[in-house]
C-alpha cells in the first residue's frame, strides 16, 4: 500500500535563511507522526509547503498518489488536506457551528443563487450538512456551545472549534500546528485523546507539531526530529529518544 | 437569544429566519402597516419611503460585499448607475419590470467583476482605491459611449413600468413595487447570511488564510461578493430609474457612495438588519436636515442658503460620527440588545 503522504528532496530558503533543506517524509495510512525539534527548526515551514502556503525551490509531495506540489492552498484542501493553524485562526464572529459547516465548504454544492434563493435544493443541503456538522460538535462535546460566538470562548475551547472545522473537511490527512501550545494539562489530556479518537474511529493519519515531550512520546507511531532545516531522526518514540543527536539537539538548545 | 421555553427539537428549524409565532406576527403587522400607509399619507412621505426602500437595497448590496466578506467598496453608487441606465435602455426597448430588474442586476454585477477581477491581488486601502475609479470612469464611461445607447451626456427619460400589462403610473403603485422589491431582496441578502456563500464570505473577512485551507477559493469568493452585492445596486437602480423616470450620471456621485458607507456603518455592517436600519435611520436625519434647513431660509433669520447647507450637512455628519462612538457595532446590534433585555424581563441576569 503506498504512503498517504510521500515528500522528497523538500528545499526552502528565504534569503540566507534555509529553512528547509532536502527534507523527505512519509506518512502512512492510519499513522500518527510527530514532528519535533528546537525553535526555529523549520516544523511550521515544513506544514506551511505542505498546505501549499510557501513554494519550495526544490522537492515534491505527494498527497494519496498525487503531485500536489504546484496547488495553491485551497485545491489542496479539496484534495483532502486538512490542517490547523499555531495560535488561535477561528471564525471569530461566526457560531462553533457555523464554523464547522465552513469546513464543508468543498463538500457542499449550494452557489449565489441557491443562497439567496434558499429553495429546497439548498435547504435540503443545508439541512443534510447540519446534520453532519452536529456528528462532529458531539463528538468534541460542543453541544452547549453550537451557537456562541467564537469569539468569546475560552483558548481550549476555541482549539478544538479549529478542529471541529478541519474535521469538516472529512480530511484524508490532517495536519496540526502545535495545536496544545498554550493549554493546560487537562486540556492537552482532552486534545491529546480527540486525536487518538480522530485516527481510530475516522481512520484519519495526523502529522502533530508539538513541543510537549510526553505527549508525543505518548501518542505517536513515529517522531521526526528537525534541526537546522534537516530531518536528523525518525524512528518509533522510544528510538528517537534515545538518539544521542536528538538529545544534542535538545540539549543545546537549553 | 431565543425567548425562554423556545427550543427545537430538529437541527432544520432552527435555521428559520423567523422562528417564533411573535416574530412572524410583529413583522406581518409592520408590512401590512407599510402596505396601508398610502391611504392616511401624503405624497411627499410616500415619495421619501419609496427612495428609502431603494436606498436600503443598494445598501443591502455593500453589506454582502463589505459588511460579510470584508472587501471595500467605493463604487456602489456606480454599480446602482450602471443598474439604472441599463434598465433605462431595457424600458426603453420595451421590455417590461420583471424582466428588467434581473437583468440590471446582471448587468451591474457583470460591471462590478470587471472593476473587481483586476483588482483581486489587492487588499484594503489599494481595494478601496480601485473602487473609487469604477465610480470615477462611470460617468466618463456613459457620456463616451455612443449616444444611442445610454444617451451620452443627456442621459435617458425612462416611462412608468408595466407589469402584467398593467401600467404602474401614480406614485402608490411605485411605493407598493419598490416595498415588495426590497421585501424580496432583504430576504435574499438574510438567506445569503445564513448559507455556504455566506459563511464563505465571512470566513475570508475574519481570516483568510484559514479560509483557504478549508478550500475556499479566496479569488472566486471576492468576485462572488462583488457581484452579489452589485446585483442588489443594479435591482435598486432599475427601481429609481422608474421611480425618477430620467437618468443622468450626475445622479450617481462619489457622494452617493459614501452616504451608503455611512449608513451601513451607523446601522451596523455584520448584518443585513444594519444595512435597513441605517438607512432609515440617516435618510430620516436627512430629511428632518432639509426641511428644518427649508425652514430657517424661509423665516428669513438672516442665513444664507449655502450656510444653511453646510451647517446640515456638518450636523449630520456629526451624528453619524456620535453613533459610530458610542455604538461601534451599529443599530442593529442596539437593537439586539433591546429585543434579548425584552425576552429576559424582568429578570436581567437570565
Ligand atoms: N515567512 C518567512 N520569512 C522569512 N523567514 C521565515 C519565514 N517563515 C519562517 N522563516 C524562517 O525559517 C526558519 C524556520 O521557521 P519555522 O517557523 O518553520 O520554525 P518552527 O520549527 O515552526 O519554530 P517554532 O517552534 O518557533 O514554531 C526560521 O529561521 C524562520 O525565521
Ligand atoms: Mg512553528
């Protein structure tokens, strides 16, 4: 069975800066992926030439078989690349429902007539959607929140909208930018198991960029360390954590 | 908020814009009331209600564009010109209203594409800037062309609308059409709030780059709201076409387009209800304006007219300033809070 994602030779420099330099990766179906290292190691680069909002002078993804390398962002998503943002990037002024039925937005077919016209074709599809968005606001325990403003919410709780949007996208592979950066305990122990729930039930492969050692070493089939642009580890967690470069590298940077 | 011991049991009800049995019985008796007036009111009342009822719909236009997917807009007295002279060329060919009016909306928001698609790498300020010479080139557009199409710099007469075959002459009958219309449009622009294009131009306005991971197409969603709102502008200037049954660019200023910024901003820009509220609320102000303005010059204190003009004009920009202080997020929201402190009486901690 081939890889869901599959990168190669993967090269990005900004001015003198190389953020990225011949990274490959693969993530397999039903995998989760932990990617690691220091500040400034090139993670969220890395997520960002995924999610097609930096170009790479050089290397090639590969997404379900296909060469996704020259999409922008949002033919990517309807390809079935899912991912959320570092820090909070919600619908702050819509609902944590509408939010989540904006992550159908490639699956629904309604256009600027249906909108205004809002005849049965696009009230039937309205409803149909509800009806899937609710799946996912159960699923995250949302329910008494369907209809408060994002805005308002609590940090924890408006990560997990974020989720609940990307989840939206029925993604075949969803990529999380520290998703628990800022949470406390309880709240990454939630998350940490909403992911594990994420690639069970709905069979989804997660790529997790987080700087909580436990967590990763907890959750993920796989660690990838990245120093300096380079992929200098990945193995099993136990593997990696025993590497004596990953322990330089964490060593150096305290 | 909803009224307590209103829930619902089924996900599809709940996206009614109406929702409860008051709602639907308060808003019946305000249109019946509207549709009523011209038995009790005068000529001039009618006259002002019906301009406002066009003016709500040109701005319920630049709600879509500006207040839900955030993309500025100086043009829109532009985009109801262009809605106006076509309608006036459509009427003159002998087309009859429920054909034209689409058809004016087409054609503005075809116009609005063009304006907008060369515009689509730039944001903000340099948006804004684009806008501003659709409202610009428009008059040096329509006295351009040839004469025979659009009438050059004399403009077009246009003749009283027919619908149905029959001929909607007096002033009545153009309040009662252009009341229906905007009924028909305010339900489209709420319909547009609550569905994908809607939510997909709210997503671009509050943070775009998440929109386009979700795959909404940032390109294609500002050209959807520019010409959705510039439909609503081309509807409006169908209407004040018949309604004024003469067109000339001078009727479609810089300055039209602005006051429609200022009312969607005094009457709140993140809903359809702001665009109706502030302009009924900035075209009574005007009128109130005017005829005490009317008034001064005719007792004779001693003002000139021009003087008087101004001083109105700085009044109301001053209340127009005053409302944006002290209530940022418009009338609409205002009235929100009017209608939940309602609900909840008399117990204000709910
Ligand atoms: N848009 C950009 N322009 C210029 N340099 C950039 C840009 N984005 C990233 N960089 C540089 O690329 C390198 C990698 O940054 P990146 O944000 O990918 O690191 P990271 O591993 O996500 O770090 P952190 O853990 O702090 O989030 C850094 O040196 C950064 O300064
Ligand atoms: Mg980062």
């Amino acid at each position: 069975m081939s890889a869901v994602l599959d990168v190669s030779g993967l090269t990005l420099g900004f001015g003198q800066v190389v953020a990225l330099s011949d990274v490959a990766m693969t993530v397999q179906a039903g995998e989760i992926v932990s990617l690691i290292g220091p500040n400034g190691a090139g993670k969220s680069s890395l997520l960002n030439c995924l999610s097609g909002f930096y170009r790479p002078q050089r290397g090639r993804i590969l997404f379900a078989g296909r060469d996704i390398t020259a999409l922008p962002p949002h033919r990517r998503a309807a390809a079935g690349l899912g991912r959320t943002f570092q820090g909070l990037q919600t619908y702050d002024s819509m609902t944590v429902r509408e939010n989540v039925l904006s992550g159908m937005h490639v699956h629904m077919r309604a256009g600027l007539l249906d909108a205004m016209l809002y005849w049965p074709r696009a009230r039937q599809e309205e409803a149909r959607f509800t009806e899937l968005a609710e799946e996912i606001i159960a699923f995250l325990e949302l329910e008494e929140l369907r209809h408060a403003p994002v805005g308002a919410l609590s940090y924890g709780l408006r990560k997990r909208t974020d989720l609940g949007r990307a989840l939206g996208l029925r993604p075949e592979l969803l990529l999380l930018d520290e998703p628990m950066a800022g949470m406390n305990a309880e709240e990454k122990a939630d998350l940490a198991r909403f992911i594990l729930d994420i690639r069970d039930a709905r069979g989804i492969p997660v790529v997790l960029v987080e700087h909580d050692m436990d967590v990763v070493m907890d959750i993920s089939d796989r660690v990838m360390v990245l120093e300096w642009g380079r992929v200098i580890a990945d193995g099993a967690p136990d593997a990696v954590r025993g590497d004596p470069r990953v322990i330089s590298a964490y060593l150096g940077q305290a | 908020m909803l009224p307590s011991g209103v829930f619902f049991t089924d996900h599809a009800a709940e996206a009614g814009l109406l929702r409860t049995l008051p709602q639907r019985l308060w808003l019946a008796a305000l249109l019946a009331a509207l549709v009523l007036l011209p038995l009790v009111a005068g000529a001039h009342l009618i006259g002002l209600l019906t301009m406002l009822c066009i003016t709500a719909i040109a701005v319920l236009g630049l709600q879509i564009t500006t207040g839900m997917a955030g993309q500025v807009n100086l043009g829109q007295s532009a985009f109801v010109g262009a809605g106006a002279f076509v309608a006036a060329r459509l009427a003159l060919a002998g087309l009859p209203l429920p054909l034209v009016l689409p058809l004016a909306g087409l054609a503005a928001a075809a116009g609005s594409v063009a304006f907008a698609l060369p515009a689509m790498r730039v944001k903000g300020f340099y948006l804004a800037l684009t806008t501003l010479a659709a409202q610009v080139m428009f008059p040096i557009l329509i006295i351009r062309l040839p004469a025979a199409w659009f009438g050059g710099a004399d403009g077009l007469g246009v003749d009283p609308p027919t619908v149905a075959g029959i001929r909607l002459g007096g002033a009545t009958a153009m309040y009662l059409l252009c009341l229906g219309v905007l009924v028909v449009m305010a339900t489209a622009a709420f319909n547009v709030g609550r569905s994908r294009a809607g939510r997909a131009f709210r997503a671009m306005r509050d943070n775009d780059n998440a929109a386009r991971v979700l795959g909404i197409d940032p390109l294609r969603t500002k050209l959807a709201a520019f010409f959705a709102g510039a439909f609503f502008a081309g509807v409006a200037g169908a209407l004040y076409a018949y309604q004024v049954r003469y067109v000339t660019t001078e009727q479609f200023t810089l300055w039209q387009s602005v006051w429609y910024v200022g009312m969607l901003l005094v009457g709140g820009m993140t809903q359809p209800l702001g665009a109706i509220l502030g302009t009924l609320f900035v075209t009574l102000l005007q009128e109130m304006l005017r005829s005490a303005g009317g008034a001064l010059l005719d007792a004779d204190v001693g003002l000139q007219g021009g003087a008087i003009f101004a001083a109105t004009n700085v009044l109301l920009g001053s209340v127009i300033l005053a409302g944006l202080i002290f209530e940022p997020r418009g009338l609409a929201h205002r009235w929100g809070l009017v209608v939940a402190a309602y609900r909840i009486w008399p117990y204000p901690h709910r």
